[in-house]
C-alpha cells in the first residue's frame, strides 16, 4: 500500500512522512475521522512506508523489495492486525476469542481495498446480529507477539481497527503495553469515537485528526479509478461530502438509499393524493423491513426534506442530490416550503425515536403517513 494510493488526505499524509524524516515516530499514535475518510488507508500506507526497506529515499514505499511484496498480500511477519471479532460459530464456552479466529477473512477485506465500514466486515464474518468486540484475549496474544524480536530488523507495527471496541478488561491490558512497548514498536490506532476510549490510553497516543476527504480529490478518483464521466462525478462528490464509502455506494444502483428514494416518492405522491388505502399498504410494506434500516430510511427522507427545500432557491451550490433525487425534486420541490419544512422533519425525526424505542413499526409508520398528508396539503 503506497501514500499515492490514499485518496486526498495530502496534509497527513506528509506530516507522517516528515515524523520518519525527522527520526520522531510516536511509538503510539491514532489517526481518528470520521468514516470513509481514508483513515485505514493512510495507516496501511504508513505501515508500508515504515517497513519498507527503500521509503527513506523518497515520500513513499517503494513497492518493490522483498518488505514490500509481503506488504501485497498482508502477510509481512513483522505488521501486526488487531480488530473486532465475533467469537466463532461452534466454539467452546472456553475459548478465548482473538483477532486470528478471523485472518483469512481480515486479509480477503483488505485485498478488497483498504476502504470498509463495519457492516463489510461484520458480513465478511457471517456475524448476524453479533456485536464485533475486541476481547481481552487479544492483548496477551499481542504481548507474545511483540515479545518476539522484528524479523526483518526493523520496526514491528501493530494497526489497531476500531480500538474503541475494546472490552475494558482488554484496554487495561494494553494500556500496560502502550505504556512499554517493546524496542522499535509502532501502535497505530485508526479510530472513529475516540470519546469511547479510555481516557488514559487516550492521553498516552498522539492523535492526528483526519478531515473529511475534499470534495476535489473524490471528483479525480472517481474519474481515474472509475472511469466515471467529469460531469457525473463532480455530481458524486459532492453527494458524498468527503466520504468514499459513500461515493461508491453511489454508483452502485442497488444500494439501499435507492430503494429508499421509491419509498419516499410513494410516500410523497399517495399523500398527495390522500389516498389512505395505498398509505396503509406503504406502511405494512416500510414495517418489514426491520428496525436499523427503518432509522437509516428515515435520516435519509430528512435529508431529502432538506434538499427539496434548498432547491427552491435555484442554486445548485447548497443542493447536494443525486441526478435521480434531482429528477424528483423538480417537480415536487415546491410542496417543500417555509410553512411546512419544519413540521415535515419533525414528522420523521418522531419516527426514529418511536422506532428506536420499540414502537409498533406498523402504527410508527401509519401515523407518519397520515401525518404527511396534512402537512403537505395547501395551506389556505
């Protein structure tokens, strides 16, 4: 993995450059942001450029030596992974649950690319409805580890996925390991709730903050890595507002904000025409689709709200839609307006608390159709 693979981020990137340069590699650090901003993608690079037997002559790793053809496929002994499992199907009540249980896996998602959420991984695993948790198994695997001297001769780096997953029992196992790492040991933390860890390992790693990739940068990588016309991923980019992730969701046609658009233009088009019939089948339809995607669903109709009502002023900067939402919202932007915006979001943001409190999603959904049609009908 080189820097130049890395999507934007052109800031951190040098400044982890300069940390080699000037002989001041933290031994702890964590690269925070939020999701789909490229923070595992800049540790893989980093962890790359340090073991890379030729980096020192250059800003990136050279891709070429032996160091470098492990790096292809994960396999350099001396690059730890350490991240959120289930504990395996069939295992026994004393098993001690580790990040080994699932390399194969871990490796088959980072020879898909080094951009991932944690529903990927969580699918990856076949985990169901299983929390991915990092026990504290985990830490005396990793004291082991790191007790063994670099192979190679160089540094041994240990990427921590999402440490603020960590059971406390195993955080206050690697606080200790933190605290004395081992000669020539490099923890880097790639995290995205920071607030969730505890703050005496917060205190002991130097945190870098990653941004939001720019809008720019996702633009050229849609058109040089997805061969994606100039006009369409200007379009992308903005949508995605400086997440990968996101962008790729985009232009993938079966992603689940599709489905979501239908069932916002029903919506929308039956409470029109107070049709309270095809409402009532609307709702049974939304119920079935089970909780976490009726809150998803739901953040995602305020967000139309929102778009349709800024589309009113003609100004394609503060608008951020797909050419399929824009497509709707010219003819139905004006049903979105100053004495309804308000009302209408309410109605949805009501919706995910009752959904989220375990309301009856049939009668959620129902009340909110009934609803819509009042607060989009003219006001006279």
């Amino acid at each position: 993995m080189k820097f130049k693979e890395v999507i934007g981020q052109e800031e951190a990137q040098q400044r982890l450059i300069q940390m080699v340069r000037e002989g001041r590699v933290p031994h702890a650090m964590m690269l925070c942001g939020p999701m789909g901003s490229g923070k595992m993608a800049l540790a893989l690079a980093f962890a790359s450029y340090l073991l890379c037997k030729n980096s020192r002559e250059s800003d990136d790793s050279c891709g070429s030596c032996p160091q470098c053809a492990m790096l292809r496929s994960w396999s350099h002994p001396d690059l730890l992974f350490t991240y959120p499992v289930i504990k395996p199907p069939g295992s026994s009540s004393d098993h001690k649950t580790v990040s080994d249980d699932y390399a194969r896996e871990w490796r088959e998602l980072l020879s898909e690319g080094p951009y991932f959420n944690m529903d990927q991984w969580l699918e990856k695993m076949n985990a169901g409805n299983q929390q991915a948790l990092i026990y504290v198994a985990e830490s005396e695997v990793l004291i082991r580890k790191l007790s063994i001297k670099s192979s190679q001769g160089g540094y041994k780096v240990n990427i921590i996925w999402l440490p603020e997953r960590m059971r406390e029992d195993c955080a206050n196992k690697m606080l200790k390991i933190i605290e004395e790492p081992p000669q020539q040991t490099v923890f880097i933390m790639v995290c995205e709730e920071p607030e969730r860890l505890l703050e005496t390992i917060r205190s002991r790693v130097q945190r870098i903050d990653i941004k939001r990739i720019d809008t720019s940068s996702i633009e050229k990588a849609l058109v040089d890595r997805r061969a994606i016309d100039s006009d369409m991923a200007h379009r992308i980019a903005r949508v995605a507002n400086g997440d990968w992730l996101k962008a790729l969701e985009e232009l993938d046609a079966s992603n689940e904000n599709h489905q979501f658009l239908d069932l916002f233009i029903l919506l929308m088009r039956q409470a029109y025409m107070r049709n309270v019939k095809e409402l009532r089948s609307w709702s049974e339809n939304v119920a079935a689709l089970g909780r976490e995607r009726q809150k998803r669903m739901l953040v995602y109709f305020q967000h139309l709200v929102r778009e349709n009502f800024m589309y009113n002023f003609h100004n394609p900067e503060l608008t951020y839609m797909t050419t399929a939402e824009e497509a709707f919202a010219r003819n139905f932007a004006r049903f979105i307006n100053e004495a309804n915006v308000i009302e209408i979001n309410d109605i949805f943001g009501t919706a995910i608390r009752d959904i989220g409190q375990n309301g009856n999603p049939k009668m959620v959904f129902y009340d909110l159709a009934i609803k819509t049609i009042v607060a989009i009908s003219p006001r006279g």
